[in-house]
C-alpha cells in the first residue's frame, strides 16, 4: 500500500490547489464546533450593541435567524461557529415566562446532543441607569441557572471616562454592581457583577470598558470543546487567535519536518504543499475568515502557494528556498529542517495576512482576498521571516 507520502501529487497547480484549500477549509471550520451564547435583558439593555462589540460584527444581519420559541431568537453565523439566543428584549413578567418555559425545552433537548448544539453561556444585561433589580429579573435570573445554564451579569451603557490617564467609573454604577453582588444570585463568580461599557461616545468621552474582562469570563464558563469557535467567533482577544494559530504551525512544522526526515529532491517540495494548504485554512477558520468568501479565499491560497509558477514545488524552489541561509543550488534536497522551516514561514506570515484582514471592513476584506494585495501582502510578511 502506498505511504501517505507517495500518494501525495507532484504536480500541484492552482486548480488543484483551490480545490484542495476549499476541502481544507470547510474541514477547518466544522471542526472548530460552534459556539452557543444566549443573551437576556429588557429592551434598552444594549444587548446588540454589545454582542457586536465582542463578535465584531452585527450578528442579526450576517446571520441565519430563526425563532425557537417565544420571544426567543437563534441567529446562527453563516460559517457555523457562532449561535445566538437572542431573547429581543422582554419585561419579565409573562413574557419571561413564555421564554422560560421554551428555554426549558431547548435546554432539556439539546443536552442529550452533541456539544455544538447545546447552549454554552448566558449573559443577562442590567443597564447601569435603572439603578435597581426587580424581584422578577432576579428570580429570571435565577430560573436560567436552575436549568444549567452558566449565567454571567452584564452591567451594560456604563459610563467610564478617561481622566489624566486613568479610567473612572461611574460611582453610581459601582454602588448599583455591589448591591446586585450583595443579592448572592447563582451566577458566574456568586453573583459578580461585570461592568461594560460597547459603544464609545466623544460627546460625553466615555470609553470602551469591560469587554476583555467579560470575555474571560465566558471563557471560564464554556465547556473546553466549544472554546475554539469562541476563539474564532470573538473579535476582542487578538493574542487569543494567536496563540492558536502558532499551535497549528507548530504541528504543521512537525509533520513538514516528518515529510523531509528522508530529504526530498527540490523537485518533490509539492509534497509539502498538501500540510501548508491545510494549516493555512486551519489558521484562516481561527481568524473567523468567513466561509462565504471561500473562493476568494481559494484562489488567494492558489496565488500564494504557486506564486504564479506552473507547479507549487517549483514556486517553494525559486522563491522561498532562496530566503533560506546559504541559497539552494540545483539538485540540492530539502530535508526535515528545511522544510519545518518552510512551513513555519508560512504560518507565521498568513498569520500577519489574517491579522491584517480582520481589521478591514467587509467590503474592503474581500476586495483584498480576490484580488493582487493578498498575494504581494503574504510575500512582504514572508520576506520578513527569511
């Protein structure tokens, strides 16, 4: 039977390439999972304003909704890595018992599922200006616990201004968390109290506060199977992504240097291709790079990986070997450090491409993906690494 190695093509060109780094793709992103957040609070609470703060993006309008049960929404990112309850707003009450009552179900069914299919974490916002907790949304906040649901306190519209350098918080807000905190309710931290604050306002200098804190929050409360699709669904913890993406070239780097253990000529660096286009779609699913522009992506991985050569190992030959100490002279081989270090080259500079990109309005982003800039981007960073 032939090896893994020998089944590998020799001859990889663009279209092959595309139709490789799509497959990648799609397996990147179904094996993050998804996660699933559900969100509370009466209508006012800032309950979108914050979940596009944490997600970057507005989920409502770039996801797939549907109602679940009354009053209750689920919006589900088109790549599937993100899922939002969203409960639009309600007045406890009988409203928040109709909610309840659906939860219940959802809750009772999905926890007999797979893990990306059950709710993961609940926020419930409490707008700093009303300055009190009924009763009623401290026994809703209680009846969420009950069913299982880790459930964090969001203290929302916070105002906090920077002042000679320091942050100060409203006093008022503060005396209010402390009164909430006192209440002991069954949630993150026995009733911890987070503040935030989503949107900037320069009229008023009050800033952006509390989203890290809130995110670390929910990462200590979500099940470990759903905290890759939290890394890739949140847009507020870039060393996150990082950090998970360096633990993907690191693995592609051992599996290169495994490919070269018995050096390959020049001539056969396309078998190295195969674990390069993988780790570079693994590494674009953690950036949360929607599977929506996947043939722009594709065709971005193509240029990239051949660089306008007929063959990939003839692009890995005449341009990135020569970055290498020493050159490559013909007939010379790769072997196992040559190509680790090949490998992690390109990691590290799609990583700076990924980096890049997220920073880029939607249209602006896939502009860059379909055309030139990506190819002349991902070829600066790899200079860079030589």
């Amino acid at each position: 039977m032939a090896s893994e190695q020998e089944r590998l093509p020799r001859d990889l060109n663009s279209a092959a390439l595309a139709s490789l780094f799509n497959d990648e793709l799609q397996k990147a992103f179904e094996s993050l999972g998804c996660f699933n957040l559900a969100i509370f609070g009466k209508t006012g609470s800032g309950k979108s304003t914050l979940l596009n703060a944490i997600f970057d993006q507005a989920i409502a309008s770039t996801g797939i909704g549907k109602p679940v049960t009354k009053g209750l929404n689920y919006y589900r990112h088109p790549n599937g890595y993100l899922g939002i309850y969203d409960s639009e707003g309600f007045e406890t009450g009988t409203s928040g018992d109709a909610i309840l009552t659906g939860l219940d179900r959802i809750v009772s069914k999905s926890n007999s599922g797979p893990m990306d299919q059950r709710i993961h974490a609940a926020w419930y916002l409490i707008r700093w200006s009303d300055r009190r907790c009924e009763v009623a949304q401290q026994s809703f906040i209680s009846a969420i616990a009950a069913l299982g649901l880790p459930v964090i306190i969001v203290m929302s519209q916070v105002p906090v201004i920077q002042r000679d350098g320091a942050l100060e918080i409203h006093p008022d807000a503060v005396v209010f968390a402390k009164y909430i905190e006192s209440l002991k309710l069954p949630t993150f931290g026995e009733g911890k109290v987070l503040l935030t604050n989503a949107l900037p306002d320069t009229f008023s200098d009050t800033v952006i506060y509390g989203l890290q804190e809130l995110l670390d929050a929910t990462y200590e409360v979500v099940p470990l199977a759903a905290q890759a699709a939290l890394t890739a669904a949140q847009g507020v913890d870039g060393r996150r992504k990082k950090d998970a993406a360096a633990a993907v070239i690191k693995q592609a780097t051992v599996v290169a240097s495994g490919i070269g253990a018995v050096p390959i000529p020049v001539a056969d660096a396309a078998l190295l291709v195969p674990n390069q286009v993988a780790m570079i779609a693994r590494i674009t699913a953690i950036y949360g790079l929607p599977r929506s522009r996947a043939s722009a992506l594709s065709m971005a991985g193509s240029a990239i990986l051949t660089g306008g050569a007929t063959y990939a190992g003839r692009y890995v030959a005449t341009h990135l070997l020569r970055f290498l100490p020493g050159g490559v002279i013909a007939g010379s081989v790769i072997s196992g450090t040559v190509a680790a270090t090949l490998t992690r080259a390109i990691g590290i500079a799609w990583v700076k491409v990924c980096e890049y990109a997220v920073t880029l309005p939607d249209t602006e982003q896939e502009s860059f993906f379909s055309s030139s800039q990506v190819r002349e981007a991902f070829n600066g960073y790899l200079k860079s690494e030589k």
